[in-house]
C-alpha cells in the first residue's frame, strides 16, 4: 500500500481496514521457489502442474521439497518445486 494511502486510512480511524486487505492480499498469494533459487509468485489453490506450465516446462515428473508429487497437489507458501521431463 502506498504511503499516502496508509496516512488518508490513519487520519479516518481506519488503521483496522489497512490491516485487514494487507491480510486479505497475502492470503491470496503463494511464494514458491526453484531449486535454482527463482521465486515465482502464484495465485492461492495453485497446483504443482500450474507451475510447471507456467514456467513453460510440461514435465512428467514433479518434485516438491525434493520429494516426488502428483502435478495436481496443490502448493503452499514456501514449497521448492522441481520438474524433470
């Protein structure tokens, strides 16, 4: 949020709507990452096979925090994914 947004919702007493859509915003994002250290934002529900797909690979095997997945587990915060073709 931009500084003079949180300033205008401060000056109306409204500190607790702030905090709330921050909430509602990270909630909606997962942070997963390569094993060559890349960080992609995705959409909360994502699935091991969306990642893949969006980083244009079409692998047949999937690896989350160096274990085997099926593409269709979906992701959380954090995860290490990996696909081999």
């Amino acid at each position: 949020m931009l500084q003079w947004e949180k300033q205008l919702y401060s000056e109306a007493g409204a500190s607790n709507v702030t905090n709330d859509i921050e909430a509602a915003l990270l909630a909606e994002v997962l942070v997963i990452r390569w094993p060559d250290g890349e960080i992609m934002r995705m959409p909360a529900g994502s699935t091991a096979a969306d990642a893949a797909w969006r980083m244009g690979m079409d692998g047949k095997i999937i690896f989350l925090n160096n274990q085997a997945a099926p593409p269709y587990v979906q992701l959380q915060d954090g995860d290490i994914v990996e696909v081999r073709m």
